[in-house]
C-alpha cells in the first residue's frame, strides 16, 4: 500500500478518533498538489477477494475533517446497502473535496484514476453527486475499475424508489396506484428527474425545490405542470410523498416538526442527521424508508454492469424490483416489533454484513 504515489493510508490509531469510524477494513487520504485533489477513499467492508462498491463525489465541504467523516459514514451505508440488496460485496465510498479557485477536471481527474489503480480492484467506483460520465471519461485511458456507463444507475436508483414507494403506498393507502398522489421533491439532479420521468403522467400535483436555479428552469421546461417551491419549504408542504433527493441530514432536529408528509422515501443517502430521528418519524406516524434499502437500484445495475458483458435491462429491473421484497418483509417486522423501519433495517444489515 505505500507504494501509493500522493496518497496515505490513515493508521487505526487516528482513525479511532473519529466517532463515524467502524473498524473500516482501509482508509486512504488522496493528495496531489498539482491537480489540486484532495479527498479519501473509505472501503468500509470487504468480502474476501471480491472488489468493494462505491460511487465517487465531488463537493465543497466545511472542512478537510467533515470530508474524511463523510467518506466514513458513506461506505459504511455501502455496506448495508448491498447486504440488504443481497449483493456479496463490501461497501467502500470515495470524497473528494472540490477545491477552491479554477482547476482542471481532467487532470483531477486523471490523477485519481492513477491512484485508483494503485487498489488493484479491491475498490469499483463510479458517479455520485459532482460526478458525470464525462468524468468517468477522463479516467477511462487510466483505469478499469470504473462503472455506470452503460447501466444508467441513477435512472434504476429512480425506478427502486418508484418501487419502494409502491410497497409503501400499498400499505398507508391499501393501493400502490399512484393515480392522485402528491409529491414534493428536494433536489432534481440526475435521480430527482429521473424519477420525475416515472410519475410525471400519474401523479395529482408534484412540488420541486432545488438550489440551482438553472437546473430548475430546464426541469421546469420538461415537467411545466411542477410546481417550484423555495429550497427552505419544501419539506413543509402537505403531501402523501416526500423525497429527500438533494443531500445529506436533511431529516433533522428542526426538519422533523415541520413534516405534513406521509411517507419519506428518498435517493439521498444518510437522510437522517441521527439514528433517534427515525423513531421520532415513526412516533408521528410518518413512514420513512431507510435510504440504504430505497436508493439500492443504482447500486443493483453497476453490480450488473460489472458482472456482465453486455446490458440486460429486464435482468437489471428485475433485480431491482426485490427492493419491494425487503421493504415488504421491513414493514411487517416494524409492525410486528413496534418500532421504526430504520431499527428493524439496522439490525438486520449488520446481522448480514457480520456474517460475511
Ligand atoms: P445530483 O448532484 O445530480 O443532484 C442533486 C441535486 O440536488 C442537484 O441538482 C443540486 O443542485 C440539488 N441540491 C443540493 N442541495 C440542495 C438543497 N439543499 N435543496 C434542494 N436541492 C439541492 O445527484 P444525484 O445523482 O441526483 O443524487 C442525489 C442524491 O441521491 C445524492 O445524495 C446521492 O448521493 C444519492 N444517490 C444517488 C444515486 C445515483 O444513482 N445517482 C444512487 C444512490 C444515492
């Protein structure tokens, strides 16, 4: 592993420090002045010599410190997302810091796909928010060990949270038909309007909020019967589904009292600002569905993509389509136990993941 040029493998003993660390099998700080990377690669779990998933993201953060938490928390996600999916890999997630001032993508690029390889497959990546396949085309001459060209995973990440929410509905609304339902979305990335695509037709009104204005007016043109909301009341609107699309902890202390909603079922992933926060959801009657378990279809068709020579999308959504097996079987242990989806969901990934 020192082999590694402009990267540093974080011993245990600095790691431990940091309360979002959980034994992770290997974390590596990534640094090259001159392309101005900077960021962490976090493999949370590996399963013997099968490689570990996670997307890439590129964001501004706070801090070197809450960038490297970020990395922690997400592959550990990883991790329970594919045990859940009953897929056999360990979870891993990369973060890399947006730097500040002008820089060259390329060459950001390029010199993470090097250290990429320097991995030698234990880690499979591919985009996640900051990221387009125009990035994964930078890197493609430097590296193998990337997915999401072909397999269009935000599209399946849509259609798993199309699916979760038809499992959903049918138990809150005894029909899974979305004919009249409501909806407000936060963030219409790539998965946001992918989703948009699904239930555009069907759904009785739909409420968008995001905070790129540009991104609005183009998904304003292509869905005109949305109707715009204000990024700090979206959450606040009076609908069957609200989905968190945008970015982390936006179920929070503060959030959670101004919910109308019924269900919560969203891409972004780690929704929840604290484990106690699901509990207080579930006290409110508002169902919400662990994000690790909804946001799984992404996941589900890179693993395809990696398995496979050629794109099968009837396999892909078939595969997807067992996200409503294991909504099903959550929703009925959370009735049974009388306790939240996310605890019912938390026991039994780390059941899985102990086992491997
Ligand atoms: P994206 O970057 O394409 O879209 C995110 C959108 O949210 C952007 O348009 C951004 O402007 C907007 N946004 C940011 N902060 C906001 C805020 N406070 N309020 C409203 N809008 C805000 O990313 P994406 O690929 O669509 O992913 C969305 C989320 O789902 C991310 O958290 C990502 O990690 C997660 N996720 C994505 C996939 C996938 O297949 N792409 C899979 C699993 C999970």
């Amino acid at each position: 592993m020192n082999k590694i040029k402009s990267s540093k493998l974080l011993t245990k003993k600095t790691l431990k420090q940091i309360p979002e660390f959980d034994n992770h099998f290997l974390v590596l700080q990534l640094n090259n002045s001159a392309t101005k990377l900077h960021g962490y690669i976090a493999i949370h779990r590996k399963n013997g010599s099968l490689p570990s998933f996670g997307a890439t993201r590129l964001l501004k953060y706070p801090s070197d410190k809450e960038a490297l938490k970020d990395a922690l928390k997400l592959s550990k996600l990883m991790s329970y997302k594919s045990a859940l999916a009953g897929l056999p890999y360990g979870g891993a997630k990369a973060v890399l810091i947006k730097p500040k001032g002008k820089f060259s993508r390329e060459a950001l690029f390029k010199s993470y796909a090097t250290l990429l390889n320097n991995l030698k497959g234990q880690f499979i990546t591919g985009t996640d928010v900051g990221l387009t396949v125009a990035d994964l085309d930078s890197m493609k001459k430097d590296t193998k060990y990337l997915v999401g060209y072909f397999s269009n995973p935000e599209k399946y990440t849509a259609l798993g949270l199309f699916f979760a929410i038809e499992t959903t509905c049918q138990k809150i609304f005894g029909t899974k038909n979305m004919k009249g339902r409501t909806f407000a979305i936060q963030g219409v990335g790539k998965v946001g309007s992918e989703f948009l695509k699904i239930v555009y037709k069907e759904a009785k009104s739909i409420y968008i909020s995001d905070t790129n204005k540009e991104r609005l007016a183009y998904i304003k043109k292509l869905f005109p019967k949305v109707k715009i909301i204000d990024v700090d009341n979206i959450h606040k609107q009076k609908v069957d589904i609200y989905m968190p699309c945008a970015l982390y902890y936006t179920l929070n202390k503060k959030s959670i009292k101004d919910f109308k909603c019924k269900i919560i079922i969203g891409s972004a992933n780690n929704q929840l600002e604290s484990a106690d926060i699901a509990d207080k959801l579930y006290d409110k009657g508002i169902f919400y569905g662990p994000d690790y378990i909804v946001n799984a279809g992404g996941l589900i068709s890179v693993v395809d993509e990696y398995k496979n020579s050629s794109i099968n999308n009837t396999r892909i959504k078939n595969n997807v389509k067992k996200i409503q097996k294991i909504m099903s079987e959550i929703i009925k242990n959370s009735d049974k136990e009388n306790i939240s989806p996310e605890r019912i969901a938390d026991k039994l990934a780390k059941k899985i993941i102990n086992k491997k």
